[in-house]
C-alpha cells in the first residue's frame, strides 16, 4: 500500500485500516459550529416524524382545506424579486430623486411609502367630487318592436317537469328534517335561515330529482346543493368506500372554495371531501382519489386526467352530478371535456345544474340529459342583487385612451379598499398592477398568466385586507365570494350581459350593500342598452372631474419610463427562468431517463390541438394586432383600450355567430316524452289537393279569376284575357249550372273553403 502511495496512486481501504467517518451532511453543516448542528440534526428528526400524530379518522376542523391549505399544494416558483418589490424600488428611486430635486433632507426618505400615499389622498380629497346623476329609462317608442341585436330568436327550451319559482319564506333547516351533524355544522357557520334558492331547492334536491336552478349572485346557491348531497351521504353504506358525488366547477379558485364549504358543512359527519383540481400537487390528489372520497370537488382537465391515470379512481358509482356554474361548464370551452365525464359517469345518477344566469335552453343543456328535471328559478337570469348600485362612465369617442386615468382616479380616491377591478385581457392587467402599484396603490393582480401559487396568494391577500385592490380578469368574475367586497369596477364593458351578471356579482352579496361602476365608450353603448333594459333598480350615471382624469392622465405619463424598465427587467427574467427551466428538463431527462412517464388524454394530440385552435378568438385578431405593431413602434393608451375592445367585439360576434348557427339536431331530453311534441307527419300534396284546400287570400283571389293569362297561354286557352266575373278557368266545368249565380257575393269564400 504504501509503494502505491509513494507512486502517487490512490489506495483503496484495506481490512485493518481503521476509518474515521464523516457524518451525512452538507459541507455548509460542517462548518457551522457543534451545538448548532446538533440542534439542526434534532430538528430534523422532529421533521420527519411528528411524535405526537395519532391515526384518526376524526376530522380536525381547525385543518379545514381552505386557501392555506390548498397554497401548500401549489408548487412555488423562485423569484429573483417580486413585482411589488421591483415597485417599492423604482418608487424609492423616484422619491430620491425628488427629493434631491427639491434640496429636500435626505433622511426622511427612506420609510416614505406610507407617507406618501396618505399625501397622495388628502390631496386628492380636496379635489372635485365626481357628480352623479340617476340614469332614467328610455321610453319605447311606439311602434319600434324592432328586437335589438341581442334579443334572441325564437329558442327551444327545456321541457322541465315541474316549475318551482316560489318557496316557503318562513321555512328553517329543521322543517327540512336536516340530520343533526349537519344542523350543527350550519350553526358553525352562522347559517341560521335558508336562503330563498336554499328553501326552494333543498327539499327537491334530497328527493333525488334532477334539477335546474337559478338564483342571483352571492344568494347561497353552494349551500342549496352541498347541503342535500351531504343529508343523502349520511344514510350511504359505509361498508365499502365509494366516489358517490361529482361536483364540478370551472375554475380553481372557486373549487377550493367549494371544497373549503364542503368540509364546514360536513365537520361533524364522517364525509370525506376530495379536491382535483389543476395547479395543485397531482400526487398528493391521486393518493386521496385512491381512497375513494365520498364526494370530489373538480375542474374538467384535472378529472379527466385522474380518470386517464390515476390507477382505481372512476365515475362508475356516481349518484349526484353537480355542475356549478352550469351554464360556463357546458359552453364550448369545456363541451369536449364534459362530453368525455359524463360518457364515464354513471347513467342512473341525480343531476342538478346551477347558476345565476341558468340557461333553459336545449341546446345548451344537451350534454346532461336531464330526467324529468324540476326548473327553481328564483330569479331571471338577467337579475342582479338588488342590493347592488350600479354606476357607468361615459367614455366620450376622443377620450378612449383615458380609461386608465380613470380607474387611477377612482381606485385611488373614491374606491381605496375591497375593491376589484376587472379587466379583459391579462397583459393590461399585469400594466395596471404596476401603473397603480407606482401610483402608491396597493394593488395585487389575478389572472391566468401567474402560477398557482400566485394566484392563491394573490386572493388570500385580497380576503385578508393585505391588497386593497384587485385587479382580475374574467378568471375571477364567477363565484368567488370574497366578504366584504365594496366595489366592482370594470375597465371596459363586460362582453355579454351574463359576464355582466357575474362581474359585478362579486359584490353586494348575501344581502349585503355593494357598488358597480363600469366605463363605457361609444363601442360599447350596445350593451349597455342591454344592462338598462334588464334593470330592476335604478342606474347611476357617475361623471368624473376632467381636472381629475387629467392629472392622473399626466401623473401615467411620467411614469411611462418607469413602467417600460420595469416590463423589461420582467422580462429579463422571464427568459432566463426559461433557459434554467430548459436546463432542469434535460438534466432530469439524463438522471432519470426511465422516469419520463406521459400522462394519457382522452384526444389525441391534433385534436387537442384542433380543439384549441378552434377556440381562440380569430385569426382576425393576431393579424389586426400584428398590423397595429408594425404600423406604430410606440403603444399609445388609446390602442391598449382598443385591444381590450377588439377583445370583446370578437368575443360578442363568436356567440352571436353561435346564435345565428342551425338548430343542430335534438340530443336533449332522450327522456322528455317526446309524444306531446311530435308532429303529425306531413302527408304530401299534391298540387291539386294544394289548390282545392288553399284557403289563403290569394289562392281565392286566383279561384276567383281564373287562369292568368300566362297560364291560359299555357293551356292552349283563348288568348283573350278572362273577364271579371266569368267562372272560366280550370274549375269552370264544376262552377257551372244553375247555382253559378249563388258563387258570387258575400258565400264565395265560404263556398270555395268547403270545396
Ligand atoms: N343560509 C345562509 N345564511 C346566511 N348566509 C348564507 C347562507 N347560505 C349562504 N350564505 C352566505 O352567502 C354567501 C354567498 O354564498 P354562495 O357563494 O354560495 O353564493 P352563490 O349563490 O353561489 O353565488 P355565485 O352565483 O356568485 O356563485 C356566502 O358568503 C355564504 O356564506
């Protein structure tokens, strides 16, 4: 060994070597000095087992899934720095500089955040209040029945069974014979009362019946249904454990809060309650599937790839269906994934649909096959709570590109807090979270182009009071209920009545006050005819100071730069976690080469990609965008409102397109009693049946006459035209006799029908 050495090879150990070996642990551990690594190692120890853990089945309502809970799920992603932080710096810089600028002390720079924002406000106060005035309704003209653009056309509708639109004011959950765990669990959550849809639904939904309900925003609709499916589960057999109920929502968000209502319902009953949906840890999901929980909570995309992958789970044994939001769930973004998870759950299942702008027609409603459903409508679909004040800007044609002053100017002086403002596309809103967060707003943003974990944080630091304002896209306009929320503001006109609905249905809920001011530009004035038109309250018409828009405008302006180095350092970012993301792929790829297992779908992958395709909103629209690139390098305000626009018009021509598209053949209702509808067939006529039983003004006139002169040509007739009052023409020979006289005058018609 020791010639080995002495040539300057390695040796390795041999038998009676005596070794010294070196604890498993990082080289940074072993620097840290001894007392400290010992209480590391002790630590880590309590972290892989936690001493006090006892196996229970008992549910912990402390550990209810709610937003905490489900953040823990969601994969967060390093940021160099975040959003906010690369605002507070840019703000600190320009404070400096100001400062500097008026020979100001330096010291007093450093913590002026707050300050600043306060000086921002009062100054504001003093400014001139916006004026408001009551919007009145047009009078009809008389005579103009002419049906407006977005008036439909006559549609099939759902045969429902039954029609509920009234329920019992005075009835409580115990009149409903409501089980005790579940009594309890409603007196946790401070439910003393039904509400009305609850009232009207709750008795129907525990006969098993299928049903369709509609009742306005914020009134109790996730109550009306969890309540009856957990009553059912009660009584379910325990012996083996089964998915029994579906309920599926379309967004993530929304089905954690669902979930998270779920396990507060059912705190004091032995009901399990799954959650798959996107965004949140797949493992984690497929071990809780695999324990069959008595109710999921999902979206489309995650089901079905549970149902692709997950080795056991399956809709098989479904017995309640639940769509919420079941007109968004069976519209033509998820119709493909819906038509896929009912072909896979069971037939002999309880179907019951619910939202605030409950579609009845057939078409749309198809992909359920609803049996001898009951119709709960407790409102139109076009209702918006009556608590709810709903206010409009009008934006003047010239004055387009003045939008985001006016949310500046509204968020920051009139509407500080609990307010959210939606906005149509995400890249704007991401623009209006820095423009406002460099306006000393304290803003968060909610949309589709942040990860999970951001969006979760985003809404819990929007509920907890830790963002005064959100700004969302139509991502958050459905069923999310957020307390406390004040005001709703949309930067540009929602792009049907029923986002509408949803948008400012965010606010004045369960009963409570609320405010909506939506700004509208000329474009927009079509719909905004058709949000008066469905009003039950009157609208107000809020105008805001030209002196206020226009210092904002010029406070936006100077902060343009600010805004573009930010957008850059952004985006500087964004492509070198790209590179490293890229990186990471391939070195997984060469570690683990056999690890590499692809997820199944049920298209293959030119469908999926024809289905995306057909989706998106228009080739119109990149080449218009294209176009507006090229022809200007400087993005002005007026064309980032008119991509925003351009968003919504070509949203409104695809489901007009929609509308105006040929009934396709019946799919709903194979067990609507079809009998009652179906036509005698026609038995086809022959042209002189058509003539003889022709009762039709023109078919007498024509009797009368005779041939024309046309026909009588025809014929090989005289070409004499006939003479008024002559019985000639092909009927003559039966006209003829001694009545022919009776033929004229007053019986003629008479005379003519009976033949
Ligand atoms: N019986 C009840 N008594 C008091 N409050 C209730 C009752 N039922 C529900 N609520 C409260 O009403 C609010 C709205 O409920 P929920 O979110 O279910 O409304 P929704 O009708 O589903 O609204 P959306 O149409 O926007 O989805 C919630 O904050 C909920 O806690």
């Amino acid at each position: 060994m020791a010639e080995l050495r002495k040539l300057g090879f390695i040796a390795t150990i041999e038998e009676n070597d005596s070794l010294h070996l070196a604890p498993e642990s990082s080289s940074s551990e072993d620097e840290a000095p001894a007392g400290e690594k010992v209480k590391k190692k002790k630590k880590s120890k309590i972290n892989s087992f936690n001493q006090s853990f006892s196996f229970t089945d008992q549910f912990d309502p402390q550990s209810a899934f709610n937003f905490d809970h489900a953040l823990k799920f969601a994969k967060r992603k390093r940021e160099p720095s975040t959003l906010d932080e690369k605002i507070a710096k840019v703000r600190k810089r320009n404070k400096k500089e100001k400062s500097a600028d008026d020979d100001e002390d330096q010291v007093n720079v450093e913590n002026s955040d707050d300050e600043e924002i306060e000086e921002e406000e009062s100054s504001d106060e003093e400014m001139t209040a916006d004026s408001i005035r009551t919007k009145e309704k047009k009078k009809k003209k008389k005579g103009k029945n002419k049906k407006t653009d977005f008036e439909e056309e006559e549609k099939e509708l759902v045969e429902f069974s039954e029609t509920i639109d009234n329920y019992d004011e005075k009835a409580t959950f115990q009149d409903m014979n409501v089980s005790r765990p579940i009594m309890k669990g409603l007196s946790r959550m401070n439910f003393a009362k039904p509400t009305p849809i609850q009232a009207a639904t709750i008795p129907v939904a525990l006969l098993g019946r299928d049903l369709c309900a509609c009742a306005v925003t914020g009134s109790g609709k996730t109550v009306a249904f969890m309540l009856p499916i957990l009553e059912r589960l009660l009584y379910r057999p325990k012996n083996t454990a089964v998915t029994r109920v579906l309920v599926l929502v379309p967004t993530r968000e929304l089905a954690v809060q669902v979930h998270t209502v779920a396990r507060q319902l059912s705190q004091f009953t032995n009901v399990e309650c799954c959650l798959a949906v996107g965004g949140l840890d797949l493992k984690a999901q497929e071990a809780a599937l695999r324990l069959s929980p008595d109710v999921v909570i999902a979206t489309p995309g995650r089901l079905i790839d549970h149902l692709q992958n997950s080795p056991n789970f399956t809709l098989r044994n479904i017995e309640i269906l639940v769509l919420d939001e079941a007109d968004r769930m069976l519209d033509e973004y998820f119709a493909e994934q819906m038509k896929e998870i009912i072909r896979q759950s069971s037939q002999t299942r309880q179907t019951m649909l619910f939202s605030a702008t409950m579609t009845e027609e057939v078409k749309d409603l198809a992909a359920v096959s609803l049996k001898n459903p009951v119709k709960i409508f407790i409102n139109q679909s076009t209702d918006t709570a009556l608590s709810l004040r709903q206010e409009f800007v009008r934006i003047r044609a010239n004055r387009e590109g003045e939008r985001e002053a006016i949310i500046a100017g509204l968020v920051a002086r009139t509407f500080r807090d609990h307010c959210i403002v939606f906005i149509q596309t995400k890249k704007q809103a991401h623009r209006m979270h820095i423009v406002l967060g460099l306006l000393g707003v304290n803003v968060g943003e909610l949309h589709g182009n942040l990860s999970q974990a951001q969006r979760l944080e985003s809404l819990k630091m929007f509920k907890e009071g830790l963002i005064d304002v959100l700004l969302a896209t139509d991502l958050a306009a459905r069923g999310l209920d957020i307390e406390g929320v004040k005001t709703v503001i949309n930067f540009t006109m929602p792009n049907s009545l029923k986002h509408y609905v949803h948008r400012v249905g965010r606010t004045a809920r369960a009963g409570k006050k609320g405010r909506s001011v939506t700004l509208v530009g000329e474009q927009e004035r079509k719909m905004l005819k058709e949000v008066v038109k469905h009003a039950k309250t009157p609208l107000k018409t809020r105008v805001i100071p030209q002196e206020v828009i226009g210092k904002y405008r010029d406070k936006i302006a100077k902060l343009e730069l600010d805004v573009k180095e930010i957008e850059w350092t952004e985006q500087e970012e964004k492509e070198m976690r790209a590179t490293e993301n890229q990186i990471n792929k391939a070195n997984n790829l060469l570690e683990n080469p056999g690890d590499q297992h692809k997820r199944d779908w049920f298209q293959t992958h030119k469908q999926r990609m024809q289905e995306q395709a057909d989706l998106r909103l228009g080739e119109f629209s990149l080449s218009k965008k294209r176009n507006m690139k090229k022809e200007k390098k400087v993005v002005t305000a007026e064309d980032r409102v008119n991509n925003e626009l351009l968003k919504s018009e070509l949203y409104a021509a695809r489901m007009a397109k929609k509308e105006r598209k040929p009934k396709k053949m019946r799919a709903f209702g194979e067990h609507i009693d079809k009998s009652k509808k179906k036509k005698k067939p026609k038995i086809k006529k022959s042209a002189f049946d058509d003539e003889l039983t022709s009762t039709s003004r023109t078919a007498l006139k024509k009797f009368r006459a005779g041939p024309s002169y046309q026909e009588r040509k025809e014929l090989g007739m005289a070409a004499k035209k006939p003479i008024r009052g002559k019985q000639s023409g092909p009927n003559r020979g039966k006209q003829s006799g001694p009545n022919r006289g009776k033929q004229s005058g007053p019986d003629r018609g008479k005379q003519s029908k009976r033949r």
